[in-house]
C-alpha cells in the first residue's frame, strides 16, 4: 500500500491474469462475502448501479468496520466509486473508495484501489483510519488475488 499525493489517501494495485468484466464480476458478486477476506457481510439494494446504497461490514486486525455507502459512480469493467460518511467531533468526514480497471491487455487487468477522507477533523482520526484501512485493502486484494487464480 502507498500513500498517494493527498495527506489523506491510501492507494494499491494488483496485476490480474483475467479480463477486465471477469475482475469486475469479481469485485461485485453479491456471494463475495464467502470468499473475500476482507468482507464479513455484504449487501446492496440495487447492485451496483449509480445512486446503490450498499451496506458493507470489513474486517481488519482491530475488528469489523460497518458502513453504508452509495455508488457514485459504475462503469462495469472500468470504475467503480462509492463513498460513505462518519461523524468526528460533530462534523460529517467523507470516505471515498475508488476501483479502478485498467486493461492491459485482453486477459490481464490492473486493479486499483483509492482510499481517501476528508473532513474538518480528518487529520485527527488519521492515523487510526489508515491502519484500518491499509489492512482492509491488503485483505480485499490478497482475496480477490486468490480467487482470480481459482478462475
């Protein structure tokens, strides 16, 4: 995991030996939870259309993490955003989680995973969101690593 030009971002990749909609198809299987390590539950009220809420329970060394977030943006294949918010000392923050399919070629794809917060108090809850964070992401690649060699 690197940090990337933002104070508050996290951002990784991994390099698929499978096409671009079959990581996509991945990424978004509703069954995901029984194989991805980093994905205690998992459910979405529309899949992953744009304007989607999904409700997400990750684990990480310091335990679940729930949240509800909304797909901002879906583009199957090429990207997918969504975002989620917290409160901190009274004050909305805002997480953006971003995939990102980059083909290079018609049977290897690039995953890429952002993480970034913002917020008044972002600085604040930092250090503590990045190891969780760090950890989620190592997870969800590492599984989704695993399961594109069973394919």
């Amino acid at each position: 995991m690197t940090a990337s030009n933002s104070p508050f971002s996290l951002q990784a990749d991994i390099l698929l030996r499978i096409p671009s909609l079959m990581a996509w198809d991945l990424l978004t299987s509703p069954t995901q939870y029984q194989w991805n390590r980093a994905l205690q539950k998992f459910e979405a009220s529309l899949g992953f259309h744009t304007g989607s809420k999904l409700q997400l329970t990750l684990q990480s060394l310091r335990g679940p993490l729930s949240l509800v977030a909304e797909v901002v943006e879906s583009t199957p294949g090429k990207l997918l955003t969504f975002e989620s918010s917290f409160r901190c000392l009274f004050c909305i923050h805002q997480e953006n989680w971003s995939f990102t399919f980059i083909e290079e070629s018609s049977s290897t794809v690039r995953l890429i995973i952002r993480y970034s917060l913002s917020g008044a108090f972002a600085a604040r809850v930092w250090d503590e969101k990045k190891f969780t964070v760090n950890n989620i992401l190592n997870l969800w690649l590492e599984s989704i690593k695993q399961q594109a060699k069973r394919m």
